[in-house]
C-alpha cells in the first residue's frame, strides 16, 4: 500500500526507537556479540549488513569492501573479523560498543550522529530504474536535481528499505511505496505496480542474474542519482574509536597511493573509473584472466602501433567473476565494455535477445572458411556471427607417465572411470606431496558444473526431459556425484572443494598431481619446459567415459563479441578481427613459441608444421573438437543444446546453485542424496517461475 506521508514521518521515530530498544537487548544478551567485544587488541570486529555484490557472507572473501577493509588494517598490524547481521542488529551492535563499528555506511546525518566515520572508498551507484517498454520521458543526462524531481512528480516510485540515499531526495522516495528487499522492488517494477525503483545498479544486475534471468534486458535506466562511497562507522562507545579510525585511514591511504584499491576493484570487476587519451577511440575489454588472455594483452601493444588512434583499456576478472560483471552490465544496458570475452553458452542467446552486435560484415581476408566448422556453429545464432573465436577446446586426460611406470601401470588411450580410479589410487601419496587426481572443485556453473556436466552425460543422465521437467534427482546424477565425490575425497588435494582450474594447472605444473581431468587448451602449457616442470614426462589419453562415450568429452569456445550498447563498434571491430585472424597465431608462435599457439579455432593452425612439431596432442584435440556434437550428448532425447551446459538463460543460476550443492558433498556439509533432491526442487522452482513448467 502506498504510505501516508505525513504519518510515516511522525510514526517512524517512535517505531525506529522501539525496534533500536528490541534489538539492543537481543544484541546485548547475544554470545557472538560478547565474544566481539571481548576481541584481543591486535583484533577488530565491524558489523556488516550484505549488499551485493559489494559485501556479504556467501561473495568470494566477503565481498570487494571486506577485502579493502582486511588489507587496510592489515597494513597497521590489526586483524579484522566481520559479523553478518540484519540491518538493525548490524547498527545497533556497533552504535552501543559491542563491536568496534560498522562497515559499508554511507555518509548521511543519521550515521554521522552515531559513528565516527572513516575516510572513504568507492562503492556502488544509485539509479532508477524503468522496464524498456514503459516508453517514460526521460531527463536529461546532465539535469540538475531540480530538473529530475520535477519528472518524477508524475511516477510511483518503488524502493527497498535498505536503500542508500542522500537527504535531499529522502522525501520525494518516503512518500512512495517501501517493499522488503531489492528483490521484491524488481518484482513490483516488472508487474508494473510501480513506474521506477530505485535501487543500485550492479546490485540490479546481479540479482537479475543470479534470482530473476527472465528479467535480463527487460529494464534500463531511467537516471543515474548519485554515487555512494562505503566507509567504516566507528562506534563512539569504543574506547580505542580514535586510534582505529586513524589506523584505518593510514592504511586506506596507502592502497589509494600504491593502486592496491584500483587492483582490488578490478579483480571484483568494478570500474575505478577510465582516462580518456585525447583525441583516442578508447576501446574497454573484458577478458578472463587465463594464460591465452594475457598474452593478448602483452601482444596488443602490435595492434595499436598499426592503429595509433585507438586506446585499449583492459578488465582482466577471474572467470566466474568475469561472467557476472558481463551479464549484469547487459542486464541493464550498462554498456561499461566495447568487447567481450563471451563463451559458447552465451553467444547464441545473447545474439537472439539482441544484446550483441551481430557480425555480419568480416572483411574478406579473414578467410572465415579457415574457421573449424563446430567452433563457428558454436559462436553463431541462425547464420549470424556473435563473436569471433579466440580459442576452442575440449577435454582430455593428463597424467604423469613415470608416476604410473613406478606403479607398472599404464593409462589406455580412452580410459574409464573405473581406470582413473584405479590409477589414482595407486599413485596417491600425500606424504610426498603427490595427489592422485586432480579435479575442479570451486562452485560454478562453469568450474566444477563443466566437469560434472559431462560426467552426467556419461552417466547416461540429462538436466531436463523433452517437457523440459529437471531430472536431477535421479539414479544416473546419483552415479556421477558418487563418483566425482568418491575420486576428490579419498585421492585429491586437500580442501577439494577450492581447487579450480588455475590452482590444479599450477599443482601439476609443479610436479603435485599424477591426473587431471581438464581442458585441452592446457595440453600446450603443460608441455612447454619454461612453464611446467614436468613437461617431458606428460602423458594424455582421451576424457574418460563412465557407461556411455557420448557427452562425455565436454566442447567449449571463448570468443571475442561486441555489445550492442558499445559506442565504438567499428573500432571494437578492427581489433576483434585482429585478435582472431591468422596474423595474430603468427605473432604468438614467434613471440611466445608455437606451442602456444591459441588452439581450436583455425584448420591452418593443425596443418602448420611448427605446430604439429611441438604439439604431439593437436590431433587429439582436433579430433575432441569435431567429433563433440552440442545437440546430441546424452543418451536420452533433451530438448536443449549443449555439452555441459544447457543453452537456456536460466542456466546460470540453476548451475551455479546446483554447482554449490555439488560442492557441498565434497565436504560433508551436504549428502549426496540431499543436494540431488535440493538441486532438482531449486531447479523445479525456476522452470516455474520463467513459464517453462506450469
């Protein structure tokens, strides 16, 4: 219901008190609160309430504000500790001393009454936000505040209660509808019970992403309000608040001076903010931070001497992080980047919900026909070109081949899993720093999901029968959970679980892992003696097959696309032509050796004989890659594409959900039976909400 202004304003001090009076003897009474305040003195405990993807208990490292904040006390000698709690709680247990302030607030009247405020770093952006085909009249980018509040007189304006606003607009949004969360503030958008919300952007984004995917590309924004910066409030209460604040703020200080906050920021794909060269088209490029993508950017410095107008700014993110940051900035029409690094999952349907600029017009000599016909079907949308491919791969077996002599066995050309455990179990010796198998085991519809993906497949399982009902809970899923659980509980590296493609790349690189099941586009890495230092004793074989072959290799391809919001598409152009062509496996080959060549893309670069002379794999692998068929990798009739994903928007969220649960057994904090019949409910629940069951 819509609030009564006047009487909000006269009842909300007496509600806020009673509810500060509540809460203050639940936080006093409280143990953890007890243990907080009872901190030693080299320790210092905040209350923190969750706003992602900025802070919360479930973000890598808590989010991009925990991370600034440890290493700014880390640089004065002090350890932090954050405590999670509810809005209220979270205030009230740093307001009364129980711990030592408060992290993520905003500079307002009412804080500043309360905490002594640190110095600040950069946090999120306001915005209100409208669905695209409300057809509202917008302001103007550059109106004054004057100007905005007069057009949003006509609006219903929609807000969760955990929203961060400046004083001067808290009466036009008081007066207007509250609901509980930023969720349900989407919700009422799109039903159209409000006209606008106003909440943060990347928060916006990623909970379209994340909880709502059938709201991707839906909204825009209608005006951008303010920037808030996040501080630390720290409590009066606390004999030592002076010294902390000051500690703090040296610290802080020292992270703005030395790029540690920018690189911070960065790694959580936020955006410091863009020089502009004079008188340069800028090009912002986002890439996953693998091997392949930093040789593009040590090798782009070529390009922009041939293109001397052209400025690139580089958003190098881990790859999960990556994903996020690219399908929020779409979710909104941010239009933050001018090339993407995009996978075979998203490329078609990104294409078909025009949110990528289709290429169409290659120039002639980038001899399309080269491409490898799998690797161009992978990329492409009814003939229509949604990136161009940077590398392809597949999976294959690795193993080291003196680890299995001394334990006289031999790894067959197409080993079984009943092979590879086997084998493992013969090779595994922690004590000397050797583990049998190595496996992903990070959460992630594309970690540990991009294994186990195929193993379901082999298993003679599928994500979802031909009426599109999830069969997740079934005999098939049961098999391939039991099996992966079973290899990384009793032979893998310790914490399992954390272990993604980076860390088991640098474990067999330095001698720690006797297999690894992966991708094959690190066979070339593996091989090469400046890198890996069991090079000339790796052995490979095909991706092993549990019951059924089919499915069971995976098929993958990273491609460069370009965003339909993108300003400089002519030049984002130019240099993904460049980046993918012929010219370009050239210049790796002689710069950084023809062992590195980026595989899978081009059939020149399986008849170059540079190549095939350091490359004993490149048939094998050429061979993964055409023989895969994305339509046909089960057993069972499916009604969707894909090796080991599933070519529907709603798959990142039902993947990354399923692939905690997956994560979860390797631990215990879960059974395997119990994260079955919770993935196939979570699943059931989302093909209901997007209309695909009923």
């Amino acid at each position: 219901m819509r609030v009564n202004a006047p009487f909000y304003r006269y009842m909300r001090p007496m509600l806020m008190l009673v509810r500060a009076l509540v809460v203050m003897v639940v936080a006093m009474s409280s143990p953890i609160a007890l243990a907080a305040r009872d901190a030693p003195s080299h320790e210092v405990v905040l209350s923190a309430v969750a706003q992602p993807p900025y802070l919360g208990d479930a973000l890598p490292n808590n989010g991009y504000a925990s991370e600034v904040a440890t290493e700014a006390f880390r640089r004065v000698g002090l350890h932090l500790r954050i405590e999670f709690y509810p809005s209220e709680r979270a205030v009230q247990m740093a307001r009364t001393g129980y711990v030592d302030g408060q992290l993520g607030v905003a500079a307002n009247p009412v804080n500043e009454a309360m905490f002594a405020m640190s110095a600040p770093f950069p946090g999120g952006q306001l915005v209100l936000l409208q669905r695209k085909d409300a057809h509202l009249n917008k302001p103007p980018a550059n109106a004054d505040n004057a100007t905005l509040l007069k057009s949003l007189s006509a609006y219903r304006i929609g807000t969760a209660g955990t929203a961060l606003m400046a004083p001067e607009w808290s009466d036009v949004f008081r007066s207007d509808d509250v609901v509980d969360n930023d969720v349900k503030s989407l919700d009422t958008l799109i039903s159209g019970r409000f006209n606008l919300i106003l909440i943060d952007k990347l928060t916006a984004g990623d909970l379209m992403s994340v909880e709502r995917p059938q709201y991707i590309g839906l909204v825009e924004v209608f005006a951008t309000l303010q920037k808030n910066d996040f501080r630390v409030g720290f409590s009066r209460q606390s004999a030592r608040y002076a010294h902390l604040k000051a500690d703090f703020d040296r610290g802080l200080a020292q992270m703005k001076n030395d790029g540690s906050l920018d690189r911070i920021m960065f790694a959580h794909g936020l955006n410091p903010g863009t020089h502009n060269a004079q008188g340069k088209t800028t090009v912002t490029i986002g890439i996953v931070d693998s091997p392949a993508m930093q040789v593009l950017q040590r090798l782009s410095g070529e390009y922009l001497k041939a293109h001397p107008d052209a400025q690139i700014v580089w958003r190098s993110m881990e790859e999960k992080v990556l994903r996020q940051r690219l399908l929020t900035d779409l979710a909104i029409g941010d239009g933050q980047y001018d090339v993407m690094t995009i996978g075979a999952y998203e490329a078609p349907i990104w294409l078909k919900n025009q949110w990528l600029a289709p290429l169409d017009h290659v120039s002639s000599h980038y001899d399309l026909d080269d491409v490898i016909k799998p690797v161009r079907d992978m990329l492409s949308y009814h003939s229509h070109f949604a990136a161009l491919p940077f590398y392809a791969e597949s999976s294959m077996t690795f193993y080291r081949k003196d680890l299995l002599e001394q334990a006289g066995l031999a790894m067959p050309p197409a080993p079984t899993y009943d092979d590879i455990r086997r084998i493992a179990a013969a090779i595994h010796a922690p004590e000397k720093g050797i583990y049998g198998i190595c496996l992903r085991g990070d959460p992630g519809w594309g970690a540990n999901i991009a294994l186990f993906g195929a193993m379901i497949n082999s298993a003679g399982g599928r994500w979802f029968d031909e009426k599109w009902n999830p069969v997740i809970d079934t005999p098939e899923w049961r098999l391939a959970l039991m099996t992966y659980r079973d290899l990384l509980q009793h032979y893998g590296p310790p914490q399992p679980e954390l272990q993604d493609y980076v860390r088991n790349l640098q474990l067999f690189e330095d001698g720690h892992c006797g297999i690894w099941i992966d991708a094959t586009v690190f066979a070339g890495m593996l091989l090469d003696p400046k890198q890996s230092s069991v090079s000339s004793k790796l052995g490979y074989a095909r991706a092993p097959v549990m019951k059924y072959a089919k499915g069971s290799q995976w098929l993958w391809c990273w491609g460069l696309a370009i965003p339909a919001s993108s300003r400089v598409q002519g030049e984002a152009m130019k240099f993904i032509e460049w980046a993918t062509s012929r010219e370009y496996i050239e210049l790796v080959g002689k710069r950084e050796g023809w062992v590195n060549l980026p595989p899978g893309t081009r059939k020149s670069t399986y008849q170059d004989p540079r190549y095939r002379r350091v490359a004993p794999f490149a048939d094998d692998v050429l061979s993964a890659i055409e023989q895969a068929d994305p339509n046909d990798a089960s057993q069972k009739p499916r009604p969707y594409s894909g090796v080991q994903f599933v070519s529907i928007p709603e798959f990142v969220s039902i993947g990354n959900k399923v692939g905690q649960l997956v994560s979860d057994t390797l631990t215990d904090k879960v059974t395997v039976d119990a994260a079955l019949k919770i993935g196939q409910e979570e699943a059931e629940q989302q093909m209901r909400k997007s209309g695909y069951l009923h």
